[in-house]
C-alpha cells in the first residue's frame, strides 16, 4: 500500500478562495515532490494552512503520515507538527530575537541545543542563504529578502518530515528561487523528505519534482515535468 506524507481527501477549505476545487483531494507520497504552478500567494496560504494543520478543512479530511491531526492527543500533535516546515508570506519572524535566535528556536527548545550548537550544526544551510552576516540582526533591520531567507532556515533546520511552501515575492525572482532550489535540493537529500511547493511559476525547481500540477479555472490539471534523473523512462510514454 502507498503510504503518504499528505493526504486531503475531498477537502473543502475554510478560506472562500474560488481558485482551489471543492472539494479538493491531493495526496503527497513519502519522499515524494509535488509541484503545483498558477497559485498566488493567498490561494496558497488557503491550503497551506490546512495542510500544515495550522486550520481544519471546513469538510473532508487532511491526514499526515496516515494520521488525523485533528483528533490526536495535545502531545501527540505538536510532536507531529514538529515534523511540519511551512514556509509561506504569511509566516512572521519573533521580532525580539535576533535572526540566529529565531533559526535556533526549535532545536534550541525542543532538543536543549545552545543558540551557537544550533547554528554550527547548520553552517552550509546558513553559507548557501548568505545569513551568516546577518544572525546578529533584529527582523526590523534586515531586508525583505534577509527576511524570507532566514524564515526558511529556521523551518528547514527543523529537520523537517514534510515541507510546504509558496513561492512568491521576492523569493520567486529567478537568482532567488534557484538559490532554494539549491538549498531545498540538500535538504532534501539529508532527509529523504516530501515536499509540497506552491507558486505562480516553478521552473527552478522542475528538477526536484516528480510531479507538476496546474491550477487551472479551478481544476488540478497534470502537467508535463522532465527533467528529474529518479523519474523512469515509463514515466514518458503513454500507457494503452
């Protein structure tokens, strides 16, 4: 049997976003990329939310590695929400803290890690980000595009299971989104993650993918992806 990092199962979502379907269903399998391109950065937080078990679906269900967050034991949620990075325009920095405080907040609190051991442990995620000059900074005194950047290190040094992210504004410029597409690429191989990536358009991180979807008039609608070297030769031709 297929087992799946995410799986929504005619969903309908709590935010009244005309572009998703209603319901909708999508499922991501274990190690798994899925691409969906023609989402703008409200659609996205709409299913992110849900997806990430910040919200519950107004119908339907949304399950994560076969479970239902929704009717797990207050321990057991926050463990498996532990395993969750969402990355989105929506997601704030802690304003009080440095940038290296808050990409050192979850392993400094969940695994007792000191601010400079979270951070050592993580010197190639913070090089390739270009944070390293930065982590003594508040959030107020960085530029958006710091901003953004030190928001996806501080999810990714989670270690996380399942990552879920819009790529939009600044992060969706061509120089930017390939520098991730780098980045999420090492993350991915560390930790043999699914991954979940939203955007108006994903061409740099086709290679990462195994399947591209378009949001079109409100229907998923499957879209050609080459490119990716673990996809076999099947995967080009037609089936009759």
């Amino acid at each position: 049997m297929l087992h799946y990092a995410l799986n929504l199962d005619m969903v309908t979502l709590p935010e009244d976003i005309a572009a998703w379907p209603a319901p909708l269903s999508l499922a991501v399998a274990l190690n798994e990329v899925v691409l969906i391109e023609g989402v703008g950065p409200a659609a996205g937080d709409s299913l992110l939310n849900v997806a990430a078990t910040l919200a519950s679906p107004v119908a339907g269900s949304a399950t994560h590695w076969g479970r239902d967050a929704a009717v797990l034991p207050r321990e057991e949620f926050f463990r498996l929400r532990r395993r969750i990075a969402l990355i989105s325009p929506r997601q704030v920095l802690l304003h009080r803290l440095s940038l290296g405080e808050n990409i050192a907040l979850g392993p400094c609190y969940h695994l007792g890690y000191t601010e400079m051991g979270a951070l050592a442990a993580h010197t190639g995620l913070l090089e390739h980000l270009n944070l390293q000059a930065h982590l003594d900074r508040f959030p107020a005194q960085v530029s958006a595009a710091v901003y953004a950047r030190a928001a996806w290190a501080r999810e990714l040094v989670k270690g996380p299971e399942l990552i879920l992210a819009v790529i939009s504004g600044y992060l969706a410029a061509t120089g930017e989104a390939a520098a991730l597409a780098t980045v999420l690429r090492d993350s991915l191989a560390g930790s043999g993650a699914a991954a979940l990536l939203l955007g108006e358009s994903l061409e740099p991180f086709y290679t990462l993918g195994h399947r591209l979807l378009g949001l079109e008039s409100g229907q998923l609608r499957p879209r050609p992806l080459l490119g990716h070297r673990a996809r076999p030769l099947t995967a080009y031709l037609p089936l009759v």
